[in-house]
C-alpha cells in the first residue's frame, strides 16, 4: 500500500491512498503522520472511499509533514565512508533534523543566501507505525510502518565548522521526502537508490549495502529514547556526494536533482535562489 499527504486546493492536507494513477483521500485525517497515530491505521487507510484525485499534476507535501522526531544516521554505506575518508564505526552515527526542514517531493530547492555548498545525499527513510521503547532487533519490524525516500541536503560548510553536524544538516525547507510511505510488506532494503543532477548520475548503491540494517537502527535507537508513529529514520547516503568529488561538486541555480528508490519512487526539486 502506498500513503501520501495532499496538497489541497483549499489550502489544507488530506492522506491519501494510491492506486494506480488515483488519490483516494482518507477522510478524517490531514496527512499521513496524523493516520499512523491511529493504531488501526492500515485497516482504515485500505478502507478508505473518500474522494478521488488524479496523481498525475498533484500537489504532494512531505508525506509525514511534522514527524515528532527526525532521526538521521551518518557513516552508514562502506563506499561514503570510504571516500569521506573514515573507519567502519562499531556504533550508528546519530543526528537530528527538525520538522522545518523538510519540504515536498517536487517542492523547489532553495540555495540559502548563506552557503554555497549546498551537497546531495540520497537516504532511505524508515517511518516507524508503532510506540516502542527498548525494541528487540527481532521484534524491530512490527514497529516500522514502511518506508520513503528522503534527501539529506546538507550544507558543507555549516556542517564542519564544527564537529558536530546538525546547523548544517537541517536548514529549512530543504529536505525532500517522499511522495510516498510503502508500507513494509510491499518493500525490504535491497533495490537500487540513485541521485543525479541534470541527468547526471552521482550516487548508484543498493539500500541493501547497509552497515546497520532499519531493524538494527530502529533497536539501538530505542534503546535511547522512545519511537513514536510516524517518526523518521533518515538512514545514511552512500558514496558520490558533491563534496568528495575532485573538484569537489554543489547545487547551483537552475539544476535539477532527482533521487530514486527502485520500488519507492522519486524526489524531483528544482535548484532555485532562496527568495
């Protein structure tokens, strides 16, 4: 089943279910998030009857807009942590992003006036469907509702003015996600992800390349702290970033950057000027 969060013309959101080339609004609920708070949510979202509305030329937000938490893990694909230079980490790299910063699935991309290394990172997201603390690896499936595609944009220059990440990991508005949320028994880590600027690609690696598995991150880090529905786990980038690149590589004006999970789909944004 795949659930996304609509834009509508009244200037509010609905969830919505796809089929095919149809939207079929959930009725009661103002976006994915909010649904997955319900724990009959799968039973209500394959249920739903609510009006239709043509895929194509929709307006999709992000589809978990206001996540209580965004979780993301650095270091987590060999060939990244090759190239940035850095050892196999025996624990999961974390840091954290705020609901701001995320933006739709084919929202533009807006360069911020303050940097000018503006990098991409292609990331599998895992949204968790049910409240755990201290889960089991074993039992770390049942609590994952299903999964997204996710942009980790970052800005290399906040990022390492320091050493710690986050002012340059969760600028506003500037984390595609979506369009979808695929529920757990239609996808598993494994298919090709990709990211490419103007059709170029940059990053091609199987999500199934994982140093730390979604069940394994979900276990560690409910270890830390309690995991709510729709929560987000970015799960890291593999290699091909702009920034590792010789010359090193950044978004400029005008480009595309398209970001692709085989079997989840695709993030379109155009690079624009922050207004």
């Amino acid at each position: 089943m795949r659930l996304l969060t609509l834009r509508t013309s009244a200037g509010t959101t609905t969830a919505v279910r796809q089929d095919g080339d149809t939207l079929t609004e959930i009725d009661g609920f103002s976006d994915v998030g909010a649904l997955l708070q319900d724990p009959a949510w799968a039973a209500i979202a394959e249920a739903a009857s609510g009006a239709t509305h043509a895929y194509d030329g929709a307006d999709l937000a992000a589809v978990v807009p206001s996540p209580g938490k965004i979780i993301c893990v650095g270091h987590n694909y060999r060939n990244h942590i090759k190239e940035m230079g850095r050892e196999i980490p025996e624990y999961p790299t974390l840091f954290a992003k705020y609901q701001e910063s995320l933006i739709g699935p084919n929202d533009d991309l807006a360069l911020p006036q303050e940097s000018d290394t503006v990098d991409w990172e292609a990331e599998l997201a895992v949204v968790i469907g049910k409240k755990g603390r201290r889960i089991s690896e074993a039992d770390a499936a049942d609590h994952i509702a299903g999964y997204s595609v996710l942009n980790d944009i970052s800005m290399r220059d906040y990022q390492f003015r320091t050493i710690q990440w986050l002012q340059g990991k969760t600028w506003e508005k500037s984390t595609p996600f979506g369009p979808a949320l695929v529920t757990k028994d239609e996808f598993r880590a494994g298919p090709l992800m990709t990211s490419a600027v103007d059709g170029e690609i940059q990053q091609s690696t199987p999500t199934g390349d994982l140093v730390f598995t979604p069940e394994f991150l979900v276990s560690y880090i409910s270890t830390i702290i309690t995991l709510n529905p729709g929560d987000v786990i970015a799960t890291g980038t593999p290699g091909g970033v702009g920034h590792a690149q010789n010359p090193k590589r950044y978004l400029q004006e005008g480009q595309l950057l398209v970001t692709t999970i085989e079997g989840l789909g695709q993030l379109n944004n155009r690079v624009v000027k922050e207004a």
